[in-house]
C-alpha cells in the first residue's frame, strides 16, 4: 500500500474508526492543492520528498 493508498484510506475512514496515519504524512498531502491530492504520483512524491527531508 502506497502513501496515497493510506492517505485516501483514512481520509475516507468512517467517523467512529480509530484508523490513524503518520502525522508527517498528513501533513505532506494537506499542503498540496485540493486537485494534487486525487493525483496518485503527487502524493506519493510529497510523502517521498518529506520522508527524505525527515531523514
């Protein structure tokens, strides 16, 4: 499962689950514009680039 897999998995998670995602990972996707987060290659990239920045 990729970074977009797990993002858009939590994102569409019911209310009462107790899913979670990596605090860095969200934060990689919400600062791409509202269309690059349906873009499967854009959020890979940005949780790629952050995890390389993280390091």
């Amino acid at each position: 499962m990729d970074a977009f897999d797990r993002f858009w998995q939590w994102a569409d998670k019911p209310l009462d689950s107790l899913l979670t995602i990596e605090a860095e990972l969200h934060r990689a996707v919400m600062e791409l514009a509202p269309e690059e987060r349906l873009i499967r290659e854009s959020v890979n990239r940005a949780a790629a680039k952050n995890e390389r920045e993280n390091c």
